[in-house]
C-alpha cells in the first residue's frame, strides 16, 4: 500500500511537469482559459500531493491529464487543417502550371547514348 501511495504521488508529481512543460512550448497556441485551466488543477494537485488523500490525489491527477490530452488534441487537429489546406494551395498552384513544363519534347533531337572512353 505505502508503495502505491509513493507511485500515485510520484505519477501526479511527473504530470505535473509535463503540463508545466506543454503549457510552455504550446503557449502561443494555447487560449488564456486552457491556461488558467491548467494553470488551476497543478496548483490545487500540488496541494493535495503535500496531503494525505491518495483518492484526491488520483482524481485531480485523472482530471490535469484530460484537459492536457485534450488541449494536445485541439493543437494536433489544428496542425492537420494546416497542413491539408497548404496541400491544397500547391495543389492548386501546381494545377495552373503547364502539365508538359517537365516533360521532355517530343521533337527534340537529342540522342541518350553511352559512350567509352579511348586513349
């Protein structure tokens, strides 16, 4: 039981950095309220770390992880509709290119041939 207790505590404890972490590198892509959001839940799991309440512990835990999850999610999803629509843009710049502009010219006279060198 005592091994548990320290497992939940050290798990909450990583998540905690990991949230810290997210939070960091995705600020600018992450609104004021997911901030706070964030911001409030490692405080109060902070606080119930420095307590007794193993099942508080858990659930506040379960709770950040979620709201993390979920923001990674609206990040992942926003970074695809990027990158379709920028597929689409070449997609498109590429359709108003002429088809033939790298294909080789049917009337051209230029023979592929190999050669050898003699001295």
């Amino acid at each position: 039981k005592r091994q548990e207790e320290i497992e939940i505590r050290n798990n909450a404890d990583s998540l905690i950095y990991t949230s810290e972490k997210t939070l960091d590198e995705l600020k600018d892509q992450v609104s004021e309220d997911e901030k706070t959001k964030v911001e409030g839940l490692v405080a109060e799991l902070r606080e119930l770390i420095a307590g007794d309440d193993i099942d508080a512990i858990k659930a506040k835990s379960d709770e950040l992880s979620n709201v993390v999850q979920e923001i990674g999610a609206k990040i992942y999803q926003q970074a695809q509709a990027e990158a379709q629509a920028q597929q689409a843009q070449q997609a498109q710049q590429g359709a108003g290119a002429d088809p033939n502009a790298g294909a080789k010219d049917k009337n051209d006279d230029t023979i592929d041939a190999d050669y050898e060198v003699k001295d």
